[in-house]
C-alpha cells in the first residue's frame, strides 16, 4: 500500500491512525474467519479471508483491503475484542 495513502487513513470513527496487519495478525484473524467465529462491526458473520488488512494503532478495529483499496465503512469494521487469542502488537 502506498504509504502516502496509509499516512492519511484512519477510523472514520475514532479517527485513530492505521496500520497494516503483520502476517501473524492476519493469520490469527484467518483462522478465526475460517472457524466461522468473526462478526463485523454490524453483527454479520464475515465470510472470506482477508489477503490484507488494516489495524488501527490501537488495535481495537481492523478494515478488509479489496484489490488494494481500502474499505474504511463504519460497519465492515472488525472488533478485536471478540477474539481471545489475537497476538499481541510487534
């Protein structure tokens, strides 16, 4: 991702920076996707793998990257508090 974009991003709601989840933070969330155990933000069960994503800074939130694009809705967020397992920031 270009990292003028990623510099400009953030959660339109907390409006908290993001990152770019590293590859044990994807693979956690991966995991969890593929149990059926991951709900969005609107309380849908979230379906497909993501090949990438975006964290927040503080690591409550985290947005799909379709085709390299940002999908920066309010609704298609993911909570990190449902997981009990996430790995811990590196």
């Amino acid at each position: 991702m270009d990292k003028r974009l990623l510099d400009i991003l953030c959660c339109p709601v907390s409006k908290t920076p993001v990152r770019p989840l590293n590859s044990s933070e994807l693979s956690a969330l991966n995991r969890a996707i593929d149990g059926g155990q991951v709900l969005s933000v609107s309380g849908e069960t979230v379906q497909n793998r993501l090949a990438e994503g975006l964290i927040t800074t503080d690591r409550k939130v985290i947005y799909r990257i379709d085709d390299g694009i940002p999908v920066m809705l309010p609704e298609e967020g993911i909570g990190t508090t449902q997981f009990t397992d996430f790995p811990a920031a590196a």
